[in-house]
C-alpha cells in the first residue's frame, strides 16, 4: 500500500524500541527516498556522539540498522540528535528537509503533543504506530474518518493525492452519499481509489490504515488503535461565511458546457451572484476558469469529466481545489436509452408517474428546471422524495437565453420542448419525449410531447435516433421546414416595389387572392388596396381576407375599422377576423396575436414580408413631402419582402389557410404549382406559444456563420440571439445590424405624433441590445436616409424607423419575413418566414444592404458620447421583453 510519500522524518526516544513505527512506515511509504531519525537523548550532555562514550554506540548503530531495513536500499538515512525536542526544532527540520510525513511512537504523549503542533504550522500528516503485530502481505484496505465538511474535504484530498487503484477506502461520514452522488465525487476529486461508504452491519472489516482528518491526541497517547493511525494535515481554514452556490447539472449543446451561477439562500427567485470568476475542478484539480456574466458562465464541452465541482475563486484563495469546491454538479452525456425531459415543477402524479415508467422501461429522465424559483438542491430533494435521482439541468443555461426576464410561465411548455429539441439535435441526445405542465400542448419533430396524465399510457419509446450535427438537419430538427427546390425569387427592400407587386399580383388575379395582415390603416396606401381586391371581387376572383382584431382594430374591444368594414361588404371579398377580444384581456390575449404578412394569387404567386396596409409600408421616400411639422407616421420605413412563384407558393398558401381556418373561414384545396426556378426556399412557421420555429431558424443560421452575418431589424434584439452574435464575434465572424429610430428623427429631432416619446424610450431599448455588440466589436450602424427633393430643406438628414426582419449569412442564405428578433416574434405571436438558400440572389441581397449601411450612421465604441449613451442603456438588459411592440 504505497501512498506516495517519499521524504519521512520519524521522531524517536534513543534507547526505545521503534520497530512499531518502522513497520507503519514501511507499509505506508515503501517507496521513500529520504528517511530522517530525530533522536531524543534525555540529559543536557551526550559527549558519546564525539566517540567518548562507548555504550551508546551500540544504540545508535541499532536505530540507524532499524531505520535502514524500513526504507529502500536506494533510500537515504539520516540521524539527527537533540538533547532537547520542542515543536521549533522538529518544524525546522521538517522544513528544512521537506517532509510530507511525519512518523511517531504511541504512548509518547510529550512527542505526539509536539507533533501536532508541527502537524498545525506545517500542514504535514502525522502516522503513528498501531498496537497490533504488522500485518503481512499487501496493505490495501483504508478506513477514513470524515465527520464535517472540512474533515471530507481533506479525506478527498488524501485519496486523491495519496491513494490509487490498488487501495480499498471505506469512507464512514455523518450524512452518507447516494451512489451517484459518490460517484460524481469521486471524478471531481480525482480519486482512482476503490471507495465505499459506511462500515455496514456485516462481519468486521479489516483495516490496514485507520486515516483521520482529527488530531486524536488521547487515542493516539493511549494506543489502543491495533491498525496504524494517519492524521491528515488540516485544511486551511475556510472564508467568513457566505451565500451558498445553486449550480444545475451541465448538459454539452453547441460544444459548450453553460452553468449557471446563482445564490441559495432566501425565498422566491434566486439571485445571480455577481460577476467575478468560478473555477470548475475535474479529477482533482481546476479544470477550467471563466467569468460569470450575469451569473452564467461558459467553458468547453470536452471537459472530460462526468462531474466537476464549482468554486469562486476570489473567495477561495489557495485552497486546495477539491477542498475549495462549493458546488458538484454531473456532466449529462448522450446514452443508449431513451431520453425525457420533463418540467421540474411537475405535481407529484406526473412524477409519480415518471417513477413508474422508469421502472418498467429503460429509460433515462432529466429534469428541466424553467425558472429559478427553486433551488437545484430543493428540487433534487423533491425528486428524491418520488423516488427519483433524475439529473436537473436549466433551461436558460441550455438555451443561453440570459436572465429570461423576457419570457414567462406561459412560454415554459415551448422551452422545454426547445431544451429538448437543441439537446437532440445540438448535443445528439436520444430525446424520445418531454413531460410538460400547462394547457398549451408545444409542438414538437421527432420526439413526443405529453402532459403529465399521458404518461402512464405513452406506448413504450423505441431508442430515438441522436441526429447529425448539420445546419440542414438541425433547421429541419427544429423548424420543421424542409428545403423545397424549383422557385423563382426575388427580395426588395424597396417600398414603391413592393407596392407594385402586390398591386399588379392583385391585377392579374384570375381565381383567386389571400391576403393576410396584422394592421390595416384607411389611408391613401389602404385605399388603393381596397381598390384593386374590390375590382378583383367584381370580376370574379374569390378574395378572403384575414386580418388580427386586435391590431387590426376590428371586433376586439368595441373597435372598428372602416377600412375593413367596407371590405366586407364588396361583393366577392370575405373578410375574417383572428381572436376578437370581447372581455376583459389577458396577457396572453394582448401577446398571442397573429403577425404574418402574406398575399397568394392564384396558388401561383406570393409575397410576404413586414408590411401591413398602410402609408409608411408602402410609400418611397422620395414619393413624400416631408417638413418639420410632419407627424412621424407620414415617414416612410424601411421594410422588406419577397416575390416567390413555384413549388414553394404552396407552402405559403398553407400557411394562409391555418390562419383562415383559425378565424372561422371555410377549408380549400391546395395544388402546388410546377417548378418556376432554381432556387431552393424553406417556408418557416412559427405558431405563437406552439413553438418558437422562427426563433431556432435564427440561431440556427447565426450559429452557422464562418465569414459574417448582417442582420436588418428594428426591434428589441432577444439576449439569445444577441449572445449567439457575441459568440459568432469571438470565433472571427464578422458581424454588422442595421437598426433604426421606432419615432422617426429629423436632425436629431423626434417628428411628432402620438406616442411619439414613448417610442424614443423603446428606440433606446432597441439600441441597448446593439450596444454589448458593437462593444465586443460587432458594428452597428442606424439607418439614415439624406434630403430628398420633395422635402423642406430644413428637414435634412432622416433616421426612419427600421421594420424589415432581414438576416444574411455569409453569402449563401437569407431569411425574410414577419419574424422580428424580439421575444414576441420568438414566442408569442404567429410569424411567416422565406429561408431563401441560393448564393446569387444573397449576394444581391448582401450588396443591397451595404448600400444603405454605407450611408448610415455607425455606432463608433470609441466616441465618448457613445460609451456614455450605452451605459445610460445597460439597465434596459433587464426591460422585461414582454414589452417589446
């Protein structure tokens, strides 16, 4: 039983009989290379050692003898005489020496006194001699002593340092560790050693080595242990008292292990702590260092470790690492079984019901923790109390959507589904289904969605297929859009053209037009669109319409719209309305609305984008007259759409008949027209609280990106696509946004109109989520547009309002749609998008946007007033998305 000592100092009365420590010394450290004999001669002379006194001589050879034959021949020994022993002089030596063990007698009680005092000032183990006769062969078997934290903290620090996979450990403690738990213990530590818990109520166990992480001065004086005694140094002591550390277990997405750093104590939400360095320990020693931001932090997933303890580091020092650990958490990696995911939160039936599945089925559960009103600890309790041992990981970790201020109860059902479907196709778990609470089922591709009492009957999963790592598999993975080829398309970010084509599609309409929008106005832009879908009607052309109530300011609230009003009664235009709000509204009725834009003639032909009916959508900016005194809704913005013919018209047209069917409207066939291109498309859509298809599409293309993205949008950026930019910069990616002013300026000057300084303040939000861009050295710049001829001379230079929803990526794909890059969009309301994935037309795309960056203004980090506006906007990180317009 090697433990790894190599330089001994053994403390001995001349004349008495140290055979007892020799044996102990030769079993524990038979591989020392250094053994040092301090010697006691009682009496304040020994003239012997000159070679005056022959008697003692014999005394002296013996001890130098016995010491010889308990180390290595290779080994050195050294005998040192003292007429006096005090703690100094055996500290000096030990120092000087550099020993890391001290050996002793037992029943010496004025030795084994002084030497743990030594043990104190020189943080060095103390063995002492067992009563029993030496035992032969192999010493492997270990029993440890470990009462406290401190006194566990050290024993781990033994084994780990001392011990291997020769040596058998039974660990005896106060509170006892499941077998998992230990298990993560012992990879933290580090420890390779064979390691039990508790003594058991069978036969008496031997014992080769008793260790203790006490100084056991009366045991050790009266030396009653027959097994020899190892007294661990001390650790040193630990900081004032202090918040303890919430850390969920870590689950590798996107090749990063995500924790999430937050204090323990106190009720409701718990807090993260503040920003400063944690340090993660595997196999014994710190395996990485990262900074918290906001209580996250983020180091590499191929850690190779399956559990890692967690420490701050200011508030540690130099502490031994496995001591310092104030956190264990398990590393979740990819099995064999099928994978569950299921809400924390679950009643006790739904967990009940979890416990009985995964007992009659081989199956693997992982709790989703979606908002830190509960402690890791509180809920690894609950689950241990329904008898399960399931892991706990966090969802905004997993998703690194930051604090989640901008999402509530109502989006849990959709996260954990996306927890699920990232860690499927991000991380290639087999995800067979998630367990969710709630009234809105998520939708799910390629795993089952089941509220807590479908789980008794669930039919037995077949082991679910991790999926490819790929952009192409992981947008089908989380979308559920795949590519369809043969369209013909094209992309504006031109008003009057966009006008053109939907006034001309309309036109040429010979069977039928869909038209569907958030907003109508009864405006010039509003008017002519009645126009031409009256004329349509009138000759023949069956035309539906759908438009949101509440936006739509029909049916919801006592409102309505004369626009529509007319529309409706035209003859051959049928007009509908999406969830009229006729009572009291929720939130979920003011949030869940429908926003896409979408017109489809004849099954053949479709446009979509951002635009509603109204002026600023549809008006050129060289086509108004603009002066000071213009109220900011006579400014047009800037915007964005498609025209596509071919395959893909079908899926639009699709898309326009849930919401028709949604709104009370009749069903319809659908043909798909013949090929009209070469350009493959994906048509992504997104059902608000359903799921966040749109969402995943973004950050599936951002995290993709090798050269540079653009994105084009003039809406509150959610943390999590921002920090997929901020990750895209540190790997080199270039990254531009565009944004704009949601009130329109004219030198720097709001134009009025109402709301118009409510909208300055969410223009500051806007720029809040650009800010940690340009700041980590992204760019970003705001849209301007110089005077043209129609306009006052004194209106100058022009900061429109930024509505197009536009995302390129490294010249070979492009999204255009309704879908902001805001949390509404994300989770709440209905969005359509275009993933056009054709190099050409991203290219033209791609040149188009550098014009309108080139004359726009960029946000320069090194410009005093930029640094000082962005401080001023920092807090708005915490500006609750569900806010966002």
């Amino acid at each position: 039983m090697s433990l790894k000592y190599r330089r001994v100092l053994l403390v001995a009365e001349l004349g008495s009989d140290p055979s007892a420590a020799l044996a102990a010394l030769r079993a524990v450290a038979p591989e020392a290379e250094e053994l040092r004999v301090l010697t006691h001669v009682p009496g304040p002379r020994f003239p012997w050692i000159a070679g005056d006194a022959v008697d003692a001589a014999p005394l002296v050879q013996q001890l130098r003898d016995a010491a010889a034959s308990a180390v290595a021949s290779t080994a050195s020994v050294d005998l040192v005489f003292a007429s006096e022993l005090d703690a100094d002089r055996i500290a000096s030596l030990a120092a000087d020496a550099r020993v890391d063990l001290l050996v002793v007698e037992p029943r010496q009680p004025a030795i084994l006194s002084l030497a743990g005092e030594v043990r104190k000032r020189l943080s060095i183990p103390i063995l002492c001699a067992g009563s029993g006769p030496p035992r032969r062969g192999p010493n492997t078997d270990v029993l440890c002593i470990a009462v406290g934290t401190r006194e566990r903290g050290a024993v781990a620090a033994f084994l780990r340092d001392r011990g291997g996979p020769h040596l058998r450990a039974r660990v005896l403690a106060r509170r006892p560790r499941r077998a998992s738990d230990l298990h993560a213990a012992l990879d933290i530590a580090g420890i390779g050693a064979r390691v039990t818990l508790g003594g058991g109520r069978g036969p008496r166990k031997r014992v080769d080595l008793l260790v203790l992480a006490r100084f056991p001065g009366r045991l050790l004086a009266t030396g009653l242990s027959p097994a020899p005694i190892l007294v661990l140094p001390p650790l040193p002591a630990a900081t004032a008292p202090r918040r303890g550390l919430d850390v969920p277990d870590l689950v590798p997405v996107g090749g990063v292990l995500r924790a999430r750093v937050l204090y323990t104590s106190g009720p409701g939400p718990h807090f993260p702590v503040p920003d400063q360095e944690v340090a993660f320990v595997a196999r014994g020693a710190v395996a990485a260092v990262a900074p918290t931001r906001f209580g996250f932090a983020e180091i590499p997933a191929d850690i190779g470790a399956s559990a890692v303890g967690v420490f701050r580091t200011s508030q540690q020092g130099h502490r031994d690492p496995v001591a310092a650990v104030e956190a264990r958490v398990r590393v979740i990696r990819p099995g064999p079984a099928p994978l569950i995911l299921f809400d924390a939160e679950l009643g006790s039936k739904g967990l009940g019901a979890l416990g009985a599945l995964g007992k009659e089925r081989e199956v693997d559960l992982l709790a989703v923790r979606l908002r830190p009103t509960r402690a890791c600890r509180a809920i690894r309790a609950r689950l241990k109390r329904a008898g399960l041992s399931a892991p706990v990981v966090d969802a905004s970790a997993a998703l690194d959507e930051g604090v989640a201020l901008d999402v509530g109860d109502e989006l849990d059902g959709v996260r954990l589904a996306r927890v699920a479907a990232r860690m499927r196709g991000a991380g290639g778990f087999p995800v067979a289904a998630i367990v969710f609470r709630g009234a809105s089922r998520p939708h799910t591709v390629g795993f089952a969605a089941l509220a807590s009492d479908e789980v008794g009957g669930w039919p037995a999963p077949a082991p679910a297929a991790a999926l490819a790592t790929s952009l192409a598999v992981r947008l089908e993975a989380t979308t559920g859009a795949a590519p369809i080829p043969g369209n013909r398309v094209e992309v504006e970010l031109d008003n009057a053209t966009a006008r053109r084509w939907l006034l001309e599609g309309i036109a040429a309409a010979r069977d039928r037009v869909h038209l569907q929008v958030y907003m109508a106005a009864d405006d010039d832009i509003g008017r002519r669109v009645e126009g031409a879908l009256a004329a349509a009607g009138e000759r023949g052309v069956r035309v539906r319409v759908v438009v949101d109530s509440l936006h739509g300011l029909e049916g919801s609230l006592g409102a309505h719209n004369p626009l529509l009003e007319r529309l409706r009664d035209r003859p051959g235009v049928e007009l509908r309305v999406q969830r009229p709000i006729t009572g009291m509204p929720s939130l979920e009725d003011l949030k869940r609305r429908d926003h896409r834009k979408l017109a489809v003639v004849d099954g053949k032909l479709g446009l979509l984008g951002g635009r509603n009916l109204s002026h600023e959508y549809y008006t050129g900016f060289d086509e108004v007259t603009l002066t000071p005194d213009s109220l900011w809704r006579q400014v047009p913005w800037l915007d964005a759409g498609a025209r596509v013919e071919g395959p893909a018209v079908a899926a639009l047209e699709r898309s326009f008949l849930g919401a028709w069917v949604e709104a009370g409207g009749a069903p319809y066939r659908i043909d798909a027209p013949a090929p009209a291109g070469t350009t493959p498309v994906r048509v992504v859509v997104h059902q608000g609280l359903r799921d966040a298809r749109t969402l995943e599409a973004y950050l599936a293309l951002i995290e993709s990106a090798r050269s540079h993205v653009v994105t084009v949008n003039g809406f509150p950026m959610a943390l999590e696509i921002q920090h997929a930019l901020l990750r895209a910069l540190r790997l080199g990616v270039r990254v531009r946004c565009l944004v704009g002013s949601l009130t329109p300026t004219h030198g720097g000057t709001p134009f009025r109109g109402p709301w118009s300084t409510a909208r300055m303040g969410a223009t500051a939000f806007v720029h809040s989520r650009i800010d940690a861009i340009v700041a980590a050295g992204g760019e970003g710049y705001q849209f301007q547009v110089p005077s043209q001829p129609g306009w006052d001379r004194r209106v100058g230079m022009v900061c429109p309002h930024v509505h197009a929803k536009l995302l390129c990526v490294d010249g070979q794909v492009c999204t255009v749609g309704s879908a902001n890059l805001d949390i509404t969009a994300g989770y709440w309301e209905s969005e359509l998008m275009l993933m056009v994935e054709d190099p050409a037309l991203v290219g033209a795309v791609e040149a188009w946007v550098d014009r309108l960056i080139a004359g726009s203004r960029r946000f320069d980090r090194g410009d005093p007033a930029w640094q000082q506006s962005a401080r001023r906007r920092e807090w708005m990180r915490h500006w609750p998305g569900v806010l966002s317009i």
